[in-house]
C-alpha cells in the first residue's frame, strides 16, 4: 500500500480529492517504480484538482506533474534502485497517475537522473516551473541575448516561472525588470535579483502601435495575450521573446510588424514533450546557475492534505514563488 491524493468524480459530475491508502496493484504499467520524496504545485495541477478535474479524463486519477525521489525497481538498465530521479511532464499527472503520492511508476524514458548537487527538495522548489525558466534562458541565449545587450522583461515575476527566471538571469548578470501585478511582492522580487520593477498596469493595455520605443534585450513572458502583444512592440532590434504561459489568455492581439521591422523572434517553450538531451541540458543549467540560496526564499512547503486549497489559490494567482509538497509528511 502507498498514500496518494486521489481525486475521483461521482455520477453527478461533481469532483472530490482525498488522501487514501492505495494498493501497489493500482500503479499504471511502467519500466521504473519510485519512491516519491518530493512534488510541487503548477497551474495544471491546480485545473486536475479543481472543479470538474480540468485535463482529467479517467477517474480515479492522481495528480501531480512533477515528482523526485528515488527507484525502488527498475527493468531499465540505465536505473537501479536507490537512484536518485526527477520526473517532470511528459503528461504524467494528467494521461495517468502522477507524483502526489509516495510511490509512482513510468516509463524509464520519462525520467533523468537527479544533477549532481542538488536534493529531491530542491529539484521539486525547481520542478516544472523552473525547468520552463531554464529554457526559456536558454532559447533567449541561443538567439543572442547577453547581459551587455540590455534589460530583461520578465512578466508573472511573482510566480513559479516568472521567479526562477528572475533569480537566474540576475545571477547570470542580467538586468531584470519584474512585471507584477501584486505590489506587496516588491521586497520579494528584489530579493531574487530584480533591478526594477513594473506594475502590470502600465503593460496590460492593449496594442494602439504596432511599434513603441525599442525598451527590452529579451523577454520571458507568463502572461501572453494583450500583454504579450504590447510587448512585442517594444523589443529591440533582433531581440527575442520567450513565450512560456497564458495567464492573461490565448489570444494574441497582435501585428505582424514587430516581427517585419524589427526582426524580433517569439520563442515558443514547450516543457511537457521536450526530447531528454533538452531535460539534460536544462538541468544541468539549473544546477549550476540557479543560486540555492535564492531558490530556498521561493519555497512553501506543504503537504498532501493541503493540495486541494493550494490548487485553488494556483488558479486564482495567488500562490507566490515555488510550493514544494512532502509526500510523506
């Protein structure tokens, strides 16, 4: 047996989430079966465990995109047990159980190797939040960005993403200006190493010219839709938006002009699918350019039992910085 939070959906549709003991025969088909230490929260998390169970569509279901720990059992010769491992995407915790309980089993493809350096907590403080950040930084680099080229935008600054972009550009020598839409976040983001911040206000209305002034070396953005739009409007020259997230919507109220007159490039950064030498590379990075000291200001612990509220509060915008989840506290 193995506690999970399960979350299940009764004839009425109505869902429901719960702490339960399960039995090991329960656990999907899969090349590795791992003791889970650690998981955390991300916005998909907080749809799978709120009303109507979001990207669920077999129930019973557990959630939980992300998880490390170590392997109990392995029919892969790349993972004996008592590795230590990370697991995030690859639409676990949504298409099939996931990483809020203290067992799980996958495919061995899906996961890698924990980097040298860092603990399962921390790579779960990092989780798939900051595994969009990296590369997000990396895309940017691969495109030319360099600290003497200018400012970095970062919009959500306060969130999952947006902070451990921040922590890592201002650590790699990048000037970064923080969008926030929560003022009492200011000492917060200045802690993790951003330069000024910008209230969201002044970027969220939409698109009246098609070019402003060229203000930003680069950009991160959570956020998409009207803002993405004004954005894009005032890159410089050749430079390069990392498009990560949709809070603020799907649609893009946009011209194509940015991207005709000033050669400005929209990187879009998938996370779930990515081809493991990405994942490496990636977490490579994060071990090396990450300051643990900032990651730790970012970190909410919570438990199993809290998950329900947390998921709540995920979707509202509510949740600052990285929640890192004790399986089995």
């Amino acid at each position: 047996m193995f506690r999970a939070l399960v979350v299940e959906k009764d004839a009425d549709g109505a869902t429901s989430a719960s702490v339960q003991d399960v039995a090991d025969d329960r656990l999907p088909p899969g090349d590795v079966t791992v003791a889970v230490e650690y998981s955390t929260l991300n916005y998909k998390d907080g749809l799978c465990l709120g009303a109507g169970g979001g990207l669920v569509r077999v129930w019973p279901h557990v959630p939980g995109i992300d998880f490390a720990g170590r392997v109990l059992a392995s029919d892969d010769a790349r993972y004996a047990p008592g590795d230590a491992v990370v697991l995030t995407g690859w639409r676990v915790g949504e298409a099939q159980w996931g990483g809020y309980a203290t067992r799980a089993r996958v495919k061995a493809d899906m996961l890698v190797p924990l980097p040298a350096g860092l603990t399962t907590r921390q790579a779960m403080a990092v989780g798939t939040a900051g595994f969009t950040a990296m590369l997000a930084v990396m895309a940017l680099e691969d495109h030319g960005l360099t600290p003497d080229k200018g400012e970095v935008l970062v919009t959500g600054a306060a969130g999952g993403v947006g902070s451990v972009a921040t922590a890592i550009l201002a650590h790699l020598g990048y000037s970064v200006a923080a969008v926030t839409g929560r003022p009492e976040t200011e000492d917060y983001l200045r802690g993790l190493g951003a330069a000024r911040l910008i209230a969201r206000a002044e970027l969220a209305e939409t698109v009246k010219r098609p070019l402003e002034a060229e203000t930003w070396a680069g950009c991160v953005d959570a956020v998409g839709g009207a803002m993405l739009a004004r954005v894009l409007g005032q890159m410089k020259y050749g430079a390069s938006v990392a498009a990560v997230g949709l809070a603020g919507g799907a649609a893009l109220p946009a011209t194509v002009v940015p991207f005709l007159l000033r050669g400005v490039n929209l990187l879009g950064i998938d996370s779930v699918m990515r081809p493991t030498p990405d994942r490496l590379r990636a977490w490579d990075r994060i071990a090396r350019d990450l300051p643990m000291a900032k990651l730790e200001a970012m970190i909410r612990p919570a438990t199993l039992a809290d998950l329900p509220g947390l998921g709540a509060d995920i979707l509202q915008g509510a949740v600052q910085g990285r929640v890192v989840v004790d399986v089995n506290a």
